[in-house]
C-alpha cells in the first residue's frame, strides 16, 4: 500500500504563511527631529508600518523612562509602533520658547505621522490638552494618566468623541483620581480605570497592569 507524503505539499503553504508574517524589531533605535528649528530626541521601536503610540512624560521623568520600564520594547512586541519623546528642555532635548500649543502637531509633521495614540502623564498635560481640543481628528485614542489642566480644558472637552482611557493611581497625592471623572463627563467615548496599589506616576508602580490596561484599549479601538 502506497503512503502518500503531505509533508512537502505543507512547504509552500509555511513558506507563504512566513512572507505574510511582520518582521518586529525589538532594537530601540533614537535620533533627533527638528521642530521649529530645534533638536528633539526621540526613542522608538517596531514596524515603522505600524499604528503609532506617542509616549510624553512627567516632569521627573524623559524618554529614557519609557525604555527602562520596558514600554517601548511591550509595545513593539504587540506591533506597534512606540515612540517616546523627550519634550522641550527635558533629557536631549534643546529648548522650544513659544510654541506650546503648537508643539505635538508640529513634531508629527515633521516625523511624517497623520495620527497617533498619545499617552501622557501629569506635566505632559500642557501639551497634550491643547493638541487634543484642537486636534481630535489627529488622534486614533488619548490616554491621560493624570495629567495636569484637566479643569482649564474641561468645557472645551465637551462633545469630543477621541476614544479615551483615563488612567490613575489609586493613591495619587498630586491629581486626585476624581478629576478623572472630567473626561467621563464631558467626552463621548472615554472610561477610567484606577491601578491599585500606585500613585502618581502609576506606571512605575504597576507597569504590568498600566502596559495590560493600554494593550486593550488600543485592542478596542481603530487603529487606521
């Protein structure tokens, strides 16, 4: 009785699934942009194909956190694109008078991307409030992890509908995790979740849950 062989019939079926694969890099690259003139580090990572989450920090803090707990290479892993940046006059760099308000959309045209995820922590807030309530159609979702100007841009939230995940630390000292209920009030599409057992800057604390929190709500969301 003959056996028939299926094992090579097989090949090209693998070698056809292996060509569709994305080919993920986990080296952490950095360089600098220029906005308005000026030098601005960044760090990033995977498949420059990929939906972008633009990574924005504390006052204690620069890109280099982002690397360190480990966020950018997560990220990269799950296929995406992260890309940390070390804000004006933080870590590398160079000093940016003036053009606050204007500072996240002018940094996207210059690294070439029309939309993005922001995650932004406490200081960031300055930056990225404004870009949000002028720019919504520029972002794909926002997640603010305590950010400060919640209240000064509370009525101008009013009615947007930008896909929103709140996150606090449940023993936050320097914005109270109430005033996470200003984003549930006043946008169509947001939620909050409160990390136990974390304060301000809840990503250090409970980096395993924040990064499961974020990898979700970008699971739910559109991404084109």
């Amino acid at each position: 009785m003959l056996h028939k062989d299926f094992s090579q019939e097989s090949v090209p079926h693998q070698v056809e699934k292996r060509k569709k694969e994305k080919i993920v890099t986990l080296e952490i690259l950095d360089r600098f942009i220029s906005v308005f003139g000026k030098n601005v580090y960044i760090q990033e990572a995977g498949d420059p194909e990929s939906p972008v989450i633009l990574f924005l920090h504390g006052a204690s803090f620069t890109s280099q956190t982002w690397k360190e707990i480990g966020s950018l290479e997560f990220f990269a892993m799950h296929e995406y694109r992260p890309v940390a940046l070390d804000l004006p006059s933080y870590g590398r760099s160079s000093r940016i008078l003036g053009h606050r308000n204007e500072f996240l959309v002018e940094f996207l045209n210059s690294i070439g991307i029309a939309k993005t995820v922001i995650i932004s922590p406490s200081m960031s807030g300055n930056y990225s409030l404004p870009f949000l309530v002028k720019y919504p159609d520029k972002l794909l979702g926002y997640v603010p992890v305590a950010p400060v100007g919640i209240q000064k841009y509370a009525t101008q939230l009013r009615g947007l509908d930008v896909p929103t995940l709140a996150l606090w630390g449940e023993s936050d000292r320097i914005i109270p995790n109430s005033q996470a209920d200003i984003f549930i009030q006043q946008m169509k599409n947001a939620r909050k979740v409160i990390l136990k057992n974390a304060g301000h800057a809840c990503y250090m604390k409970a980096t395993d849950e924040f990064h499961q929190q974020v990898l979700d709500f970008l699971k739910q969301i559109e991404m084109k």
